[in-house]
C-alpha cells in the first residue's frame, strides 16, 4: 500500500473524501484485509483520542488569574491612547510634505500659464497699448512694400 | 498543544488581552468560543515556532515530514484502549503526545480535540492540505504505537 492510499483511508475514515471516492474506498477495504486492518488501527486511534483531552485546572484562583489579565489590559490602555495620538501626528507628518509639493506645483503651474503680472509692461499698455502693437505692424508691413 | 502548564497559562491570558484588543474585529461570523479558541491556537502556534528556531534538531523535523519511520511501523490489530477507563484513557494519551514532536502533536491536537477539518487545520498552520493529511497520519499511526506500548507494560 503506497502512501497515498493510505491517506485516502484516513480521508475516508475523516469524511473527507466525495461520495464516488468513498463507496469506492468501502468497496476496497471490504476485499482487502491489509487496508481494512489499517483502517481499523486509525478508528481506533481516533476513537480514543475523541473527548479525550486531559483536563487541568489553574494552580491559581480563577479571581486571581482573570485580575491579571484586567490588570494588563488596564496597563496597556494609556499606552494605546498615546499610540494613537502619536500616530495622529505621523499621519499628519506624512500627508503634509506631498501635499505642500503638490500645492507649490500647482501655484508655479498657474502662474506660468497665466503668467505673472509685469510692472513695467503693464503701464506701457495702459498708456496707449492698442495702437503700439497695432502701429509697429503696420511699420513692418510697410517696410516690407 | 505547549505540552507547558505555565506557558499555556501564560498564552491563555495573552489571548484574552488580544480578544479585548481586537473585540472590534469580531462581527460574530462565527461563535465567539470559536473566535477566541483561532486567536489561542495562533498564540500557540507562534509559541511553537519561536521554540523551533531555537532548536538545533533539524534532523527530527525532516523525519517528521517524511514519517519514515511512521509508515513501517507495523498495524496494531488489537485496540489499545479497549477497557480502559476514561481517566486512565486521558493519562496514557497525554503521555503519548508528550513524546511526539511539536509538528504531529498540533495536527492531532487540532484534528482530534479542537475538531477542525483539513482545510481549517491547513489555513491555520500556513501549509497545504497534503501535509497536514501526511502529518495526522503519522501521528496518529506513532500514537497508536504508543498506546499499544503502554499497554504491554500493564
């Protein structure tokens, strides 16, 4: 008997195989003695462990070992408030610096398409800028005929 | 599973403080008892593979996967614990897994008394469906052995 043969009879013997699989396994433990001796070594064994866990009790009082464990639980709550007080910062910390990035891209972004407002070009123009542009067009065409 | 009276308390009182921290998780998918008993196996488990980084016998744990040993053992034909009695069942079959490695042990324990299925013990162990069939196996096969042993010495 190969090694996976015998796991199918302890898959058989746990429920685990389908239905097809398993009338076939109880068709071949039915003819052959060696695998229904192994079967019934594995019942056996699985049969006498079933509830059979050892059962202990605490060498403490159950008052006692329960005030243990709200005493930690207790000593561990201040420290999970300044965890997540800490963490409230780091968070902080950590969404800060991209979102300044993004920000300082944006406004270059902005001013470069609308370009940033000259001093000195702007009086000119609001001197008499439609006819400057205007009338140097005018001067080039005419040199050109 | 620890095979340790003061290790298994300690890891009983470290599950309960992790349920409480985790109370928030639990959407009662299942019982609570179910609940709190994944979060003390995986306690357990962690317990388990901390002790075997320490330990040098990589040796033990190859034969433990291979169960050379486990699949030449010859069938026990007569039932070992036929007559005995429940106390006395309990003591022979403690004393058998505390001779088993940590590996064989967890399957069976989880198998036989937490009642878990091959895909759960899998899931909770980290490994595949084929190992733990192979490792139930053998530990079943090497308990069965012991428990005959025991009962020659009656």
């Amino acid at each position: 008997m190969n090694l996976e043969q015998q796991l199918k009879l302890q898959a058989f013997l746990d429920g685990e195989l389908p239905e097809h699989e398993a009338r076939e396994v109880l068709a071949w433990t039915q003819r052959d003695s060696a695998a229904a001796a192994l079967l019934a070594e594995l019942k056996n064994t699985h049969q006498a462990m079933t509830g059979s866990e050892l059962q202990s009790s605490l060498p403490e009082s159950r008052e006692f070992f329960w005030s243990k464990i709200e005493r930690e639980i207790q000593r561990q709550k201040p420290k999970a408030a300044i965890a997540s007080d800490v963490s409230f910062f780091v968070a902080l910390r950590r969404w800060l610096l991209p979102a300044s990035t993004v920000a300082v891209l944006l406004i270059a972004g902005f001013a470069a398409y609308f370009g940033v407002p000259k001093a000195g070009v702007e009086n000119v123009a609001d001197d008499d800028s439609p006819t400057v542009g205007n009338n140097a067009g005018h001067r080039r065409r005419d040199d050109l005929s | 599973m620890t095979r340790n009276e003061q290790d298994a308390i300690d890891l009983s009182q470290d599950a309960w403080i992790k349920g409480w921290q985790r109370l928030e998780q639990f959407h009662g998918e299942s019982s609570f008892t179910t609940w709190m008993t994944r979060i003390i196996i995986n306690l357990c488990l962690d317990h388990l593979r901390k002790q075997k980084r320490h330990r040098t016998d990589s040796i033990e744990a190859m034969d433990d996967e291979s169960g050379g040993v486990e699949r030449q053992m010859p069938v026990v034909t007569v039932n070992p614990t036929a007559n005995l009695e429940r106390t006395e069942l309990r003591k022979k079959i403690d004393d058998a897994l505390d001779q088993m490695s940590a590996e064989h042990r967890t399957v069976l324990v989880l198998h036989e008394f937490e009642d878990l299925e091959y895909k759960e013990i899998a899931k909770t162990i980290g490994c595949s469906i084929g190992t733990v069939m192979s490792r139930l196996f053998y530990a079943r096969r090497k308990m069965a052995a012991l428990l005959a042993d025991a009962r020659k010495e009656l």
